[in-house]
C-alpha cells in the first residue's frame, strides 16, 4: 500500500523539480541551497532539520543524499554520511535518586528533555557519569559558530567531501564545565536507531577553539525512565566521521526490580481475550511502543506530527499506533478530516504509574493475548525465546487478526519474538 506523502516530501520535490538538484549534484558533487529558497515552499526550521536519516524527505532517501547547514543562510545538499548508529548494547541500570530536599523534580514526571537534564545533574548521574564533581552550567542556547572546514564521508565513494562552514546557527542543549573538561550535551526523548552527528560535531568544533579543556560530547536519551548517556570522542577533530563510543551508561531514579515471579504472577492472574479486529503488530520494538506513548501522554498528535516528531518514517508510524491501539494503550479519532492518535484511558494510566509498576501494566497489556502468553511460557521454561518456526506454529494456532499468507506470518513473528525477548530481559537475572 503506498505511502501517503508529507509536506516536506511534496515541497523537496517541488524544489528539486525546479533547480534541477540531482543533475547539478551528479556534476559538482554537491548543491547549495539558500533558506531563501527553500522558503518558497515551506519554512526552512521545518524543510532542512532530520535529526535521524529515518525523517529524510523521500526525495533525499531514494538518492542517499543529506543536508547540513554551512552558514545562517545557506545548506549543502550532498552524498555524505550524516547519520551514526546509537550502540545497541543495553547496561544494567544503576540506582541513582533526587536529594530529598528537592520537591519541584519529580522522577516519575520528566515531561522534557530540559527537565530530564536538570534531573541527571540534581541526581549525581552526570557526575559519575563524567567523573567530576564539581559541575557548572555554562554555555547552552542558540548560537553562532566560528568559521571552520571539516571533511566528511561521501556514502558512494568512501572518499572525503571538503566542506566549509561559516557562521552557522548551532544550538547546545546544556554544557556543563567541570575542574578538568567542558561537556556539551544533546538530549533526546525519542528512542531511535541513529542520530544525526552534527547535533554534536558542530558545537564541539566551535568550543574546542575557544577553551583549553577537553570538550567532551555526550548524548542523553531519557524515556522510560531510563536515563541513557553516550559520551563520544572525535579522533580526527577534522573528520565529522572520525566520532567513537568512550562510554555508555544507564541510569534510573526508580525502583527497576521485577523478578520471575511479577511475571508468572500475570501469566496465571491475567485473562487470555479474544484477538482485537486490529492489525497483527508489525512493530518490533517494544521500547518504541512505549516511547510513543509518552509522547502522547502530553497530548494528542496527528499521524504527520508523529512522523515529523518521532524517529518513524510514514509507513512505521501506522505500524506503531496500530500496536499500540492492538495493546488498548492507544486509540484514534477522526477530527476534521485529520486522524488524530491519543491514549486510552488505561493507557493513561500505565503510563503515569513509576517504573517497575508501568512495565509491569505493560506487560499486561500484552499478555492478555494467547501468542504472547504461550510465547513467555516457552521462553520461561526454557530460557531462551523460541525461533520462528516455532513462533509462526503458536501464531497460526491464535485466531489472530487479517493474516493470511506465510510471509505475513513470518514478518509478524518478529514483533512476538521482539516483545517476548523484551519481557524476559525485564527480569532480574538473580531472580
């Protein structure tokens, strides 16, 4: 089923159309665009920010081209590696808590990521994390960088594209400076598989100038209450790809402990209800899931908002509501000729609770349908998650939903595989 196309997917196109991008970059390697242009069509702060390669414009996806600003009125559109892949490993939490005296931050309530930012630096997680002790907020906000020229990766050819950036707008979350080096943070509510490296690349090279220090880049995820921080080192200051992981941490405010018996407890108080007229999710990631449904407990988004707003592209954010709307956490309404996606009540309500009670309630959620149960049951009994014979043979024996054709059954199974493996992992190993 095609997927219907955004605005900046129509307006890009439109642009590319009219100053014929895609032969003048197969000619010079690259095109410059001004804001000036692109305002033609629609606003720039909304036409050349992509903070993960997924938000690409159809038009740059299709061509394996990015965009990157070179000065406060002008972007480079070229073949170049852009985008680097988040470490997939996941640490154990470490216990981390607010001082008791603070009443304004409140660990099961971190509606943004300032807030989320404050609560890591009130909580010790960024001293241990940096290991100074002695932290000073200093240069965050809206700026204007330096002049500079950096080198980056042409995805056709491996080889280096030179770019020059003057006088660019960047903008740096929190920087706190410590006794022995300056940290800028970018933080993020959103769980994606990549992020977009000039997010730390361009104030690091501004700041690397202007103090004798080591800067330090380091970005923050919070979702779930789960603080996770990257701090990252540029081997080559010159080289926008030359980033490495130095380290990854989890961190939590909150009780994490769920033991074996949470989730036999489920499996033997919970009903087993007949399959919901909805689609079989095709959503792997639970954590993604969740993810969405914290951006809804703020309020309720169009499917467009969550596609510009979330590490979807168009077609994953039918995908995701579809099983957030299969585990009752989500529904949809039709508002003026717009389907907009909001939490159910019980949804709400999961969502509010502190963490080990939320994942529990989601777990719920989810074992409320006969694939899942049976697919923990194996999983606990022996474990490891069943393969996907063996998964597609429990499914096909479910009365799920509009599935008809192996394939089908097959792509579906990684959603149970994903969710069951997701659930196990929650247990403590001790237990």
């Amino acid at each position: 089923m095609p997927v219907q196309k955004g605005k900046n997917d129509i307006a890009w196109e439109q642009l590319f159309a009219r100053y014929d991008i895609l032969r003048k970059i197969d000619k010079d390697g690259q095109f410059i665009i001004s804001a000036d242009q692109i305002r033609e069509y629609r606003e720039p702060r909304l036409m050349a920010k992509f903070d993960h390669r997924i938000n690409l414009p159809q038009v740059f996806a299709q061509n394996g081209l990015s965009i990157l600003p070179i000065s406060r009125g002008d972007y480079m559109i070229s073949h170049f590696e852009a985008y680097h892949l988040f470490d997939k490993e996941e640490p154990v939490p470490i216990r981390a808590s607010l001082p008791a005296h603070l009443e304004s931050l409140d660990p099961g309530n971190i509606p943004s990521e300032a807030i989320a930012v404050n609560c890591a630096l009130a909580s010790g997680i960024l001293a241990d994390f940096l290991g100074e002790n002695r932290l000073a907020a200093t240069v965050s906000g809206r700026m204007t960088s330096d002049c500079f020229d950096f080198k980056i990766r042409h995805t056709r050819t491996g080889c280096n594209i030179p770019v020059a950036v003057d006088h660019a707008q960047i903008e740096i979350d929190a920087a706190y400076e410590g006794t022995h080096s300056l940290t800028l943070m970018e933080a993020k509510r959103d769980v994606s598989e990549d992020f977009l490296i000039r997010q730390l690349y361009y104030p690091f090279r501004v700041w690397s100038s202007r103090v004798h220090k080591p800067v330090r880049p380091v970005f923050l995820v919070y979702s779930n209450g789960i603080f996770s921080l990257y701090e990252y080192a540029f081997s080559d200051p010159s080289h926008y790809n030359s980033l490495q992981l130095v380290r990854h941490r989890n961190y939590t405010l909150e009780d994490t402990a769920i033991t074996r018996v949470d989730l036999e407890r489920l499996l033997q108080d919970l009903p087993c209800n007949p399959e919901p007229e909805i689609p079989f999710p095709q959503a792997d990631s639970i954590k993604r899931v969740i993810n969405l449904c914290e951006l809804l407990l703020s309020g309720s988004l169009s499917r467009e908002e969550i596609t510009q707003r979330y590490a979807f592209d168009a077609r994953q954010t039918n995908y995701y509501t579809d099983a957030g709307r299969y585990l009752g956490l989500i529904e949809r309404t039709q508002q003026q000729r717009q389907t907009q996606y909001h939490l159910t009540e019980v949804g709400r309500r999961i969502m509010r609770l502190p963490y080990r009670r939320r994942q529990l309630g989601i777990c719920g959620q989810i074992l409320q349908h006969a694939v899942f149960r049976r697919a923990l049951c194996l999983t606990l009994k022996a474990g490891s998650v069943p393969d996907r014979s063996r998964i597609v043979s429990i499914m096909k024996q479910s009365n799920l939903f509009h599935i008809g054709q192996d394939s089908t059954y097959l792509r579906r199974a990684s959603t149970v595989c994903g969710w069951t493996h997701w659930m196990y992992e929650l247990m403590d190993p001790a237990t």
